[in-house]
C-alpha cells in the first residue's frame, strides 16, 4: 500500500479512520507515522462515536491525543463521526469540500 499511496502525484489526503467502538490502536499510529514519514497528508476520522458512552468517548480521546503526542509531538486533528447519528458529517464534508478546491 505504501508503494500506492507513494506513487500517486493526484493524492490530496489520505483519511485514516480509527474505530472508536475500542481503544486506540498501535496499528493506527505506526500506518500514520509511515504516512508522515513519507509526506503523505493525512486527517483523522474518529468512526463509531454512537457506540460509546461519555465515558469511553472521554477515555478514547484522551488515548489517541496522548498516543498521538507520542508519535508526533503535537496534538492531534480530528472529526469525530457517526454514521447512526450523523455527527460530524458536516464537518467531514467541509474538509473534503476544501480539499478539492
């Protein structure tokens, strides 16, 4: 995949969706830090936000900025969606929006 995402000159972004039904996972971050490793743009999706509590959604972030921080020294950017709900579709759709432009 690296070798695909690479030898696209036409690639704007690449959206790396981390499901947020489980806790962030490693996975996750060594595929972004390849991507940051290579040039290659990248937004976070948070998929999954209608099945978790408030809890977990609060654990889950925490988790991922901390994790992120780990990987790349800043805090991270992201939308937050749900499919169920609908939460964060605008937002999402905005940023694919300015993207093409």
């Amino acid at each position: 995949m690296q070798e695909f995402l690479t030898q696209r000159p036409s690639l704007k972004v690449v959206f790396v969706l981390v499901d947020w039904s489980i806790q962030p996972q490693t996975i996750d971050f060594e595929f972004m830090k390849v991507l940051k490793e290579d040039q290659i743009p990248f937004e976070i999706i948070i998929t999954k936000t209608d099945k978790s509590n408030q809890k977990d959604l609060y654990k889950n972030t925490i988790a991922l900025q901390n994790m992120y921080e780990k990987y790349f020294w800043n805090k991270p950017n992201f939308i937050m969606t749900s499919s169920i709900k609908g939460r964060g579709k605008d937002n999402l759709l905005d940023k694919i929006e300015k993207i093409l432009q």
